[in-house]
C-alpha cells in the first residue's frame, strides 16, 4: 500500500470511528456541552435572571459567552418589518476551575474581586464569594433575548470539551415566583476544527469541511401544554403557555439575525388534530393564543395539548424551545408559572453555523 | 515492545474511540421507559401527571406507582405504624408497594390524569369515541391515589398490548406538575420524566428488563448524576426583597426488582465556588426524599449542603449509588424572607457516565384471566376466557390467561383466572433491590523494570477526555494516534515508581531547571517560537527537538519547560483528568487503573490551537522523573494529522 493509500484508509476509518457520535447527537439538557445556551434570559420591570453555570472537568474551563437581546426596538409595538428585534449583543469570558459552579445575577453582573470574602451570615450579600470567573458585564433593563457560552481553549479557540452545564431562574420580581430550567447544550465533537464558524450538525461542505463539530439543533419539538383560556371574570383562573423560539444560527460577525417558519400541530386528548403557522424572527417569545385561536380550550375543545413545533421546509437550520406555562386567578398571589425545556424530536439535516468574531480565535 | 503496546493501551481493557454509548437516560427525547421519580397526594397538594405518544402508532404502556410505606414486624395482629397513632409493638420499618395500572395511548395523543383522581373514563373510550384506525384508550383505568398523604414514584413501560411483553418502541414522553394550593396562595413545579431508552433488537421480551450491562436491553444508568444548586440557606434576591434557598433531593432506585438483595450506599462529592470539596455517604434503600441539608447532619447550619460550611451561593453535587443506580430529581425552594411565601422549581439533574453493572427493573406479570390489565377479573374476561379454553374464541383475544404461552389455554389457567376473579389480583410486590457490582477481571500482564519513574500510559484522550485507543503501531512499535486536527485533544501521561521507589515528580514547569515531567517532540508545534511559556502559556507555539535526546543543553530544557507549561496544573494532578464512561463508581480515573498495572500520577495537557501539531507524523517523547532527578525510561508515541480532504501523499 502506498503511504498516500495508507492515510486514505486511516482517516476512513477514522470516519467510521466517530461516525455513531455525529449521527445521534442533538442537543443535551442531560449532559455536559461544549456550547450552552440559556434560550430565555429576561430582566425588565417584572422579571430578573440568575445563572448558574458548572464545569463538569477535572481540569480548568474556558468560555466565550454572548448574551444577545431579542427585545423589540419597540416594545410596546407588534414586531414587523418597522419594529425589528434589538440584537444587540455583549460577549465576555469566564474561566473556571475544575469542577467548579458559579453563579451571577444578569441584573447585577459579576465582578473579579480578589478581595472577596468567604459567605457569611446573614448570607444576602454573598454574590461575589468564590473564585470569580471573570467579568461578567450587568445588563440593563429592556432585555429579553438569550445567553449563548461556547468552551474554549487556552488560546481562545473553540474546544469540544462538553463540560459545561447550566440553569437559568428566573424569578418574578412582585411575587417571588419561579422559573427555573436547564440551559440547552450541544455537543463537541472531536471533529473541531477550531476555527471560527461553530458547526452544528449537517454534513461536510465548503464552510464546514469537517462536518459537524457539535451535535445537531432540533428541528422539530413536542410540547405537552393545557390549552389556552381565562375565566377571571367568573373568578376563575387563566391558563396561558408561551414558547421562547431561539434559531440556533447565529452570526456574530454581521449580527444578522435569522428568521424560522414555524408549523404548529396541535393534537388533543381526542385525538383530534389542529394546524397553525407563524414565522419568528431572531429570537422570538411567542404566546400561543397569539399564534392561532387553535390553542383555545373552547375551539379545541380539550384540557390538554401535544404540539408538534417544525420548522418548516424552506428554513434552513433548526431552533430551541423552551416553554412557560402560567395559571392563576387575578391576585398575584394566586398565580403558578413553571417552564421547561420540551423533548425533541429530529435534528436539522442542514448544519446550523454559528460565527464568531476573528479576534475570539487565534 | 510489549511494554509500549500496554502502554499505548492495546493489550489492556478497551479504551474508546470518544463515541458516546448508545442511549442513555433522558429528559430530551421520546422513550420506552419514563420515571417520575415525585408523586405526591396531600390535602393541599396534588400531582398532574402528563404522559404523551410522541409517536403515530397506538402503544400501550404497563405502569405503577411504587409507594413507600410503614410497615408493622414483629408486632401484633392487627397493629399499625399509622403515624397517629401507632400501635405497632414490634418494628416500623419502610416496605414498598406497587400499584400497577395499564394506558393505551392512541397516536400523538397527550394523555393527562390527576394522581388524586386518577382516570376512570378516557378520552377516546373505545365504545362511545373511537379514533383514527379504529384506535382508543379501551383498557385504560389508572386508579386514583386518594387525599393521602402519598409521596410515590412512577414508572411507565411501553409494552406490546397483547402479551404484556416489554417493546423496544421509544415513544413514551412524560412530564408532571406538583401543584399546592391553599386559599391564600398557589405554588406549582413542572418537571419532565426521565427517559431510558431501549436498546435496538436486544430486547428478550420477559418481564425482566436489563439497564445497562452486558445484557442491556434498555440504556445503563449513569455512574454519577450532577446536581447543580444553590446551598441550603442561601439568600438570593427574590421580588421586592430577598428569598432563602432550599433545595430537596428526591433519589430513587434504577431498579425495582423483589429478588434482587439488599441495599447501597450513596456518595455525595460537594464542590463550592472556590473549587473545594466535602464528601458524605449515606445508606440507600429503594427512595430517598430529604432536605439535602439534613442528609448528612441533623443540625442543617452544619450540613456540607449549607451556605454556612460552604461560604459561597452555588455548588455541585455528585451523586454516585455504590452497587445500584439512581436517579435524581432535585426540588428548589426559595422562600420569601418578608412575606414568607413559599414557591418551588424543579432542578434537573445531569448525567455522567454509564454504569458498567446492570439495574433491572421487573413488571408484574399480568394477572391471570385481566384480559383488558385493569387490575381485575370481571365475568365477561372468565367468559371469554372459557371461550379460548373450547376453541371458540382465539387467544389473542386474552393472552393473558394463557400463562404458558402455549397458545391453549388449559384447566390449571382457567383455575388461576377464576382465583384472581374470585380473591382479586396477586398482591403487589413487595421491593427491592440492589444489584451487586461484578468484581473488575484482573489482567495477567506486567511492564518492564524501570529505575526511575515508569510511564504506565502515554497517549491522547479526546478534549471531553475521554482516553482513545490508538490507530496503529509503527514499526518501531510506537503507538500511532491518528487525528484530523492537530489540536483539540490532550496528551496524557501516567506513571508509578520504579524499582528504586523514588517519589515521582510532580512539576511539568520549572522556570529555573528541568521539570519532572520531560516532553519533546520532534516536529515544531505551533508556530514553533522559541520563547518559552510566552504569554504565560496561551499563546506561541513549541519549538522541535529533532533528535528527541533528553539533556541538559538549556535549548532542550526550555523545550520541555515551554509545553510543559501548558499542562492543567502545571504538575501531576491530584485527581485525574480523564474520564471512565463505563464505571460504577467514578466519572473520572487513572486509564491504567487495574492491577498490576496502577497508575500513581497522571499529567494531562492539552494541546490548543496555538501549539497545534503540524499536518504528518510528530513523535513525542516522553520521560518522567522521580524527586531525586533519577529518570525513568524513556517512551515515545506518534501523533499523526491528517487533515480532511489532504490529498498529499
């Protein structure tokens, strides 16, 4: 055999050997990730977020973090072509230790102080106790969008290394009440190429020569939920599901948000079967009475939903979900709110690219 | 040579390629198993449990809540550990109970059961409503749990809806609500089943189904699962003021088997944000549901879970069951420091690593003559039941009764079905369960004397480090790694003393001599500069030693200081970087971890895009040193990139 014929056959087999991780993967909330994303990340008036964010190694994590706003340019105005998203976007960095968690408040930030002191009681102000990870910049009002931490090397280039996991908690500032999920992970794949276009699934090409280097984003979703209504004025209670709607494309460099066709499959308790469509730009919060009337108890006709979300077929690239599902009676007091990350289903045939600024890669 | 092919990790127990096992438990995708691990039922509080067809096709599922209750040893007939009042004279001790149902879910349907209520008339009935292909819910009845107090797991399996038999199909999604109400106030926790999914065409279809091992049917268990939480007492800013936390730990056994033995012992490893670490163990039977600061003390302030002893908000537990699998299920409670409302989030766990011992998980066989598995035999199953016996009826109209599965259904069936009509159901297993690890197999093999330290491992583990076998051995018999990169890896060196019993060395940077981990390669990495750990070891490349001689020579020496500046540490770990996917008892262990060939120390450095391996062949070697400057032998490895689409020959 030849030396070239040699190198052929080991890099084939090299293929087949990694060929199992690149077709299973998607994304993890179970598992460690080489890039994290915490899809609903809110401080405004009502709400705040604190993250939590974990190396998993025995050895140091690096991090490149981005939170990007997907608050409308308006707010206060429906969203369209007049009143795009914000999309702006801050990066820093974090360094952690191995095994190490920490935490910040989005609000509030954190800052590297080597002064700080071991928590003591009365145990409010130990924010900043612990190694710091770095700076974390505090975000002002206004912001609705998501957080998205990709591991890096010592160099500051991108590293498979799927130790990162995370939550987010968000708490409702009038009641205390609570959201709390786990942040969306994908993960490395030994096929990092370490350059700046991150890779999330699809097959070799031009941009990606090396296929994919992160597990695939979903491209559809199941999302089990009540269905919609509100009977506060008989002094009964409301039910209301939104779904935050984050495409997994995202170019930092131009800052261009990218926009998903949304199919909505509804089924209910009898099996019966209702459509919907919207389609969501950058990063999208959408109520679902608000998508179609399909979500409504009273033209289901049913207490309980299975939705199928799907990009649809001319989108390329997939999204992530996370749900929020509301209930209660007009009293603050009396309102419940949970929220979860749902299951997936397929994972986009197409790769989902995310770029990043040359100056964060060597 | 067969000194460097154990080394390499050829002769040895099989290292992998950095492929993630097939399946493994989950909250993401569709399953053949859920597990709710928190049902509870109390005067306030009531749980709405959720369980979905992800898929098209109708699939049944046998399921049962699995409850711990006090029972009355050694007392007298009729005396109870009711907790008011108790007059068991001999010992409460906690039992569990099964309550079996059975679900037939139509497809995408999303079925939905109150755990008070439960489910007496379904959606789709099957008499009244039928839906598409003639599908329905005919044979659903989940039995209600009543006021309570009850505090219970649940598990749900998809099963074939004739025999019973256990179905590899995932597509079972589950999720829960823990709702508490009171006139005042109202509280709710959302939070998603956990998933096992089967393993494809390995299934045997008895009641008995293997997690993991070398018979695995269904996903193993991990090893360890992460819980990542703040610290019991920590204050964090909730509405207008600020809130204290708490966090419950719900823990429930992978297995649910009455002849497997006796109970494990969980361990907790607690990492605060300064990145140290406390430790605590406690016995485990069947579930376990606690506030984690009373886990380990009955004085909270003091517990390892607390912001007290931890001095910082957040932390991370690993959780490792010792001769059974777990799974987790944390409970958050942030409690209001002005107004004292109480509200809850559900804090999922994380998983590492799979278990390499097996956890099984037993079904009730249905009972004889339940044609419809309702939980009892009515006339109209006897009758029909009579009917197969005389050939008139086929058996699949009620497998169940043919418990031979003989196809016929003979007197002694006919028998059992009318006990089980007459005296009801067998009773509920009465559980668990652990199952005893498999003892690791020693392996006959021994490396050559070394003087200094000896190089037990030498090669690269994936940046998720995960320890790969090599490629190839070349003729000089150097193990060959074969990457498409020439970054985004690690390099690893283990050693142990050698016949002089030298302490070995622990530094791989020194700034003012030689380190005792000595690395040189033959080809420059990186942009090959020669200044050594330039930018404090994060940028600038590693300059080649082309004829690999270990000396003194200050060029040699500031080679071997500027990569080995670049290691995690820049000195032997205390604990090893590498990851052991396939353990039941650490996520993270020496490669050469089994007698006679134990690791002592393991160096781990990665190699970033600035000291990147050159396209080719570099060799690397390598020798360690003990504390009085006396070397081991010295080893060498090839690290051969090849990088995609490289047509060059």
């Amino acid at each position: 055999m030849t030396p070239r014929g040699g190198r052929r056959l080991a890099l084939a087999a090299w293929l087949v050997a990694v060929a199992p991780a690149l077709g299973g993967a998607q994304t993890t909330t179970s598992e460690g990730a080489a890039l994290l994303v915490f899809p609903k990340v809110v401080v405004d008036d009502q709400w705040d977020t604190a993250i939590q964010l974990t190396n998993t190694a025995n050895r140091p994590a690096r991090a490149i973090c981005y939170y990007v706003n997907g608050a409308l340019t308006f707010p206060d105005l429906p969203p369209g072509p007049t009143n795009p998203p914000l999309w702006t976007q801050v990066d820093f960095r974090l360094s952690l230790v191995r095994q190490q968690p920490t935490q910040w408040v989005v609000s509030r930030g954190r800052v590297v102080d080597d002064a700080d002191q071991v928590c003591r009681a009365p145990f409010t102000t130990c924010s900043g106790s612990g190694l710091d990870p770095g700076v974390i910049p505090p975000v002002e009002g206004g912001f609705s969008g998501e957080l998205l931490c990709y591991e890096v090397d010592a160099s500051g280039a991108p590293w498979s290394g799927n130790a990162l996991i995370g939550h987010a908690t968000l708490t409702h500032r009038a009641t205390g009440a609570l959201l709390k999920y786990p942040a969306v992970g994908s993960v490395g794949l030994p096929s990092n190429d370490a350059d700046g276009t991150l890779c999330l699934g699809g097959e070799a090409s031009e941009v990606c020569p090396s296929g994919a280097e992160y597990g695939g984003c979903p491209r559809s979703w199941t999302v089990s939920h009540p269905s919609d209504f509100d009977e506060r004025a008989s002094d009964g209670d409301a039910s209301a599901t939104r779904l935050v709607v984050a495409p997994c494309t995202h170019d930092f460099v131009t800052q261009e948000p990218q926009s998903v066709q949304l199919s909505f499959l509804a089924t209910n308790e009898f099996e019966q079967r209702f459509s919907a469509a919207a389609r969501v730009s950058c990063w999208t919060d959408l109520v679902l009475a608000e998508v179609a009337q399909i979500f409504d108890r009273d033209v289901i006709g049913a207490d309980w939903l299975q939705t199928e979300i799907r990009a649809a077929g001319q989108t390329p690239g997939g999204f992530r979900l996370v749900q929020q599902t509301a209930r209660g009676a007009a009293e603050p007091a009396r309102l419940s709110v949970v929220a979860t990350v749902p299951p997936q289903l397929d994972a986009a045939p197409q790769a989902d690219l995310v770029r990043v600024p040359e100056e964060s890669v060597p | 040579m067969i000194g460097r092919l154990l080394r390499a990790g050829l002769a040895l127990v099989p290292l992998l390629d950095g492929v993630a096992q097939a399946g493994a438990p989950s909250s993401d995708l569709p399953a053949a198993i859920v597990v709710y691990p928190v049902v509870r039922v109390g005067a306030d509080t009531d749980t709405r449990i959720q369980l979905s067809n992800a898929g098209s096709e109708v699939i049944d599922a046998d399921c049962f809540y699995q409850l711990t209750e006090p029972t009355c040893l050694g007392g007298l007939p009729g005396q109870s550990c009711a907790v008011e009042p108790n007059t068991c004279s001999g010992d409460c001790v906690a039992r569990q109970r099964r309550i079996p149902f059975h679900v037939r879910i139509t497809g995408r349907q999303p079925l939905a059961w109150s755990a008070r209520r439960g489910l007496t008339t379904p959606p789709i009935d099957g008499a009244e409503r039928v839906a598409t292909a003639g599908q329905s819910n005919a044979g659903t009845r989940v039995p209600g749990l009543g006021d309570g107090p009850v505090d219970a797991s649940l598990r749900c399996v998809v099963v074939d809806g004739v025999r019973g038999a256990p179905q590899p199909t995932n597509a079972l999604v589950g999720q829960a609500t823990l709702a508490q109400a009171t006139a005042a106030a109202r509280d709710a926790t959302l939070y998603r089943a956990i998933g096992i999914p089967a393993l494809p065409e390995t299934g045997n279809g008895d009641d008995a189904i293997v997690l993991g091992g070398p018979n695995a049917e269904y996903a193993a268990c991990p090893t360890v699962q992460l819980l990542e939480h703040y610290f019991s007492g920590s204050g964090l800013p909730s509405g207008t003021s600020s809130a204290t936390v708490d966090t419950e730990l719900v823990l429930t056994a992978c297995s649910s088997d009455p002849d497997a033995g006796a109970g494990s012992v969980v361990q907790f490893l607690v990492y605060n944000e300064f990145g140290q670490r406390f430790s605590t163990s406690r016995p485990f039977q069947d579930r376990v549901a606690t506030s984690m600061a009373t886990m380990d003390t009955s004085d909270p302030k003091r517990s390892i879970f607390s912001v007290n002893v931890n001095g910082t908000l957040a932390g991370q537990t690993q959780i490792n069951g010792y001769g059974a699998g777990t799974l987790a299920l944390g409970l958050e409670t942030h409690r209001d420091a002005t107004s004292g409302a109480v509200h809850t989030a559900a804090l999922e766990v994380h998983h590492v690593g799979a278990r390499v011992s097996e956890d099984r998980l037993v079904l009730e066989p249905a009972c004889p003559g339940d044609c419809n598995r309702g939980g009892d035999v009515s006339i109209d199953e006897l009758i029909t039941s009579v009917n197969i016996a005389i050939g008139s009826t086929a058996v699949d109209g009620c497998s169940v009764v043919d418990r031979n599965a003989d196809g016929l259904v003979a007197i002694n069936e006919l028998i059992a079905a009318v006990s089980a009509s007459l005296d009801g159901c067998p009773a509920p297993f009465v559980l668990p369960s652990a199952v005893p690890s498999p003892s690791p197999t020693p392996v006959p093999t021994e490396l050559p004397v070394s003087i200094g330290p000896q190089i037990t491992f030498l090669g690269l583990a994936t940046a998720d480090d995960l320890p790969l076998r090599p490629d190839a051995i070349d003729e000089h018999g150097r193990a060959v790694f074969i990457r498409p990169h020439g970054q985004g890896f690690t390099l690893v060196v283990e050693a142990r003393q050698g016949v002089e019993r030298g302490r070995i060395g622990a530094t791989t940077y020194r700034p003012d001599g030689q380190p005792d981990l000595q690395i040189l390669v033959s080809r420059p990495l990186g942009d090959g500069g020669a200044a050594v750990c330039e930018n404090d070891g994060i940028r600038g490349g590693v300059p080649a030693m082309p004829d690999l001689s270990f000396s003194s020579d200050p060029a040699v020496v500031a080679a071997m200081n500027d990569l080995g500046c670049r290691a995690y540490d820049r000195q032997a770990l205390p604990r090893p970087c590498t990851r052991a996917p396939l353990s039941d008892d650490t996520p993270f262990d020496f490669v050469r971890n089994r007698s006679p060939i134990l690791s002592e120390v393991q160096y781990c450095l990665p190699i970033a895009r600035a000291w990147s391996f050159p396209a080719g062949d570099t060799i690397v070697a390598v020798r360690v040193l003990d504390v009085r400057g006396t070397p081991g032998t010295i080893e060498e490895m090839v690290v051969r990139v090849i990088p995609p689409f490289e047509e060059g020959g």
